[in-house]
C-alpha cells in the first residue's frame, strides 16, 4: 500500500500499531538552533521489512537513522522502538545492530573477535561467543576466514565480518548507513543481493540509508525518500517508480523527461495540458492545481514511442534527433521535442531495424497513461 508521509498523518490502527516495530513521532533536529535538518517526521517501520531511507546528500536521511540508533538526539517529538521510548535509552542498550560505509572493524582483533565483540559487550559465556560467532559468518559465507585479521580481506569481505558482527546478537532491528559506498560497481551489485536474501531468510527489521536509487530500487520492500528534511513520498519501488507524487521524486528516482505547460481542462483522473509550443497532450492528473495552473509532465523513456506511430495518435508531438548512443540491448536517443532540448527515448535494438542519425525529423508518441502531471519546476 502506497502512503504519502506528511506532519498530518492519522494515528495507526491497533492491528498496525501492532505490526509496527519503530516509530516516529514529529521528530525535528537542528544542530544551530535555526535550521531544521529533519522537519516533522512522522514514520511507521513494519516489523520485518527492508526500509531504505534515501535521498541526495544533506536532506534528513542519515540524521534519521543516527537519531534512531541514539548517536544523534531529536530536539524535538519521540522515537518508540517496539513500543517503548528511545528517549532515555543509551546507544549501546537498543538493541540494535549497526553497519557502516568504513566497516568500523578493530584492525588488531581476528575476525572471529570482531563478530564476537557485541557479545562480549553482553556478557555472553565465551564458549556460546565462539560458537554464535561461527554461525555468523557462515551466514555471510566467511566460513574457513575466522583467524585472519580485518587488513588481510578484501574490501567486501570486511563489510561481511562488520553485516555477520551486527547480526550475531540477533537483534530486532538493523541499521546500516551506506554500506556499499566504498565497494566497486561489481562487488556492490552483489553485496546488494546478499543483503537481500539475508533479510529474506532472517526476517529482521532493516533500515538502510543510501543516495543511490538503483541500490534502493533493488533491496527495498519500502523507501522513504528524503528531500530537505521531509518525507516527499513513502512507497513500494514499483509505486515510486511508476507513480511518483511529485517532481523532486519523478527526476530522482530513475530517468525521466520533463515538458512544461498549463493545464486547460481537468476530466476525472486525467487532465489536458497545452505545451509551451502549443500542442495540446492528454496526461494523468497526479499532482496539479486545476485548470490555468502550471505543471510539468514526467515521462519514462522506455514508455515513449518512437516508430509504429499512428497517424491519429492522440499524444504525438514533433521530434528532432540530436544524438544516439548504442548500449547493446538499446539505442538511447536524446532528442528535441516539442522545442525543449535533452528529451531521451530507449529504443529496443534490432540489428534489422536502422538506427535514427543526427539531424532526423521525427515523431514521438505516449499513452495518457504514462504521462504523469506533476507540480512544476
């Protein structure tokens, strides 16, 4: 189910609150006294999901999560953790794992210290240490690595000693603050996986903070996107995607094309819009102001076609080709549409269809429905 996190949110049933597992209520934080770095947050994490709080640098995400692992304090408004406040409770008694971008691993410890460590913190018998240490890192597949120290592993093998040493103690809630940042493209796309089918076969509450959408898009069940210290949508990565609420969403996450206009008649869940060269397009009314009001309509390139155009298509505009850039599976066409430059088609790769060159005059068509009407920008 799809929700918008606003300041104005309804208090959760019983049957929700009891499927709620962290919340947070009107939570604010300023470090000047002045300035809002987090904005009234109000946020329901279910219990066993994979929620990705995510957002370009500065907009609330990471002092979200510090707040809520206890090395950052809210200035104002709760957060309850399995039903009892945060508010007193140090770091080191949440019983929370936590995963960082640097590892945080004692260079002088084994691995198999470092994994035991939140153990010994908890007074856990050394003999039951050892033992759950092992069982941790044959979780993340460090089976045979338990006498070696953090400097003789590779850089992916350290972020699983530090993901085995946040999960040895079982604890309820996860935590992990760009995890992947500092792997490679490869080795991150992989840890992505592994992360995900740890979650699935655990079944423990994750929150994970990343700037990057297509980490999001893959490991999420839900993501909370974060622009300057508000919540702008909070959604499924299918509703995200296909149904951004607003513009800062729709050109964050994934590609997406942007044509201007006004709306000039609003007819249920759709609404026409005159583009700025004239041209008058049919698109879903997803965030407008009603007729005479300006909007900006969102297009992904995959859905705008650029061959078998009918002649009476009703959401056809003139294109021009500017530049194409073979990817294998897909040409990317970058165009002018309707007079506004940087337009981008994905176009299916056929090796016996040509290829459209520099220069090409050219039409470009969509369904109404995949149009989307957004507030401006």
């Amino acid at each position: 189910m799809s929700a918008i996190a606003t300041s104005g949110a309804q208090q959760p049933t019983a049957s929700a609150a009891s499927d709620t597992i962290v919340s947070f209520r009107g939570v604010q934080k300023t470090y000047d006294g002045e300035s809002l770095v987090v904005k009234n947050l109000n946020l329901d994490i279910r219990r066993g999901e994979f929620l990705t709080m995510l957002g370009p640098s500065g907009s609330g995400k990471t002092t979200s999560l510090m707040m809520l692992a206890g090395f950052e304090v809210p200035t104002h408004g709760e957060i309850m953790f399995d039903g009892q406040s945060l508010r007193n409770t140090p770091p080191h008694k949440r019983n929370i794992g936590m995963v960082f971008q640097n590892y945080a691993l004692f260079p002088h410890m084994t691995v198999e210290e470092n994994v035991a460590f939140p153990l010994s913190v908890r007074r856990v018998p050394k003999h039951e240490q050892k033992d759950l240490a092992r069982k941790a890192l044959a979780m993340v597949k460090l089976e045979g690595k338990e006498n070696r120290h953090p400097g003789q592993l590779s850089g992916g093998q350290q972020q699983r000693v530090a993901l085995a040493r946040a999960l040895v103690f079982q604890p309820k809630l996860v935590l992990m603050d760009e995890p992947l940042g500092a792997l490679d493209k490869q080795l991150r796309e992989h840890m992505q996986i592994e992360i995900k089918h740890i979650h699935e076969r655990l079944g423990v509450t994750i929150v994970y903070v990343t700037h990057d959408q297509s980490e999001a898009l893959t490991m999420s069940d839900r993501i909370a996107v974060f622009n300057d210290g508000i919540i702008q949508q909070l959604d499924s990565p299918t509703g995200l995607y296909e149904t951004p609420q607003n513009s800062f969403v729709a050109h964050f996450i994934g590609e997406n094309n942007i044509l201007n206009g006004e709306v000039t008649a609003v007819d249920g869940a759709f609404c026409k819009v005159r583009l700025n060269g004239g041209t008058e397009v049919t698109a879903r009314a997803i965030n407008i102001k009603g007729v005479g009001s300006r909007t900006s309509l969102s297009f992904r390139p995959e859905k705008v076609l650029i061959e078998g155009i009918n002649a009476d298509h009703p959401n056809q505009l003139p294109a021009r080709v500017e530049e194409t850039i073979y990817h294998g599976d897909h040409v990317r066409v970058r165009m002018t549409v309707a007079g506004s430059e940087g337009f981008t088609v994905k176009m299916r790769f056929r090796a016996s269809r040509p290829i459209p060159v520099p220069g090409e005059e050219m039409a470009v068509a969509f369904a109404a429905e995949d149009c989307l009407a957004l507030d401006p920008v």
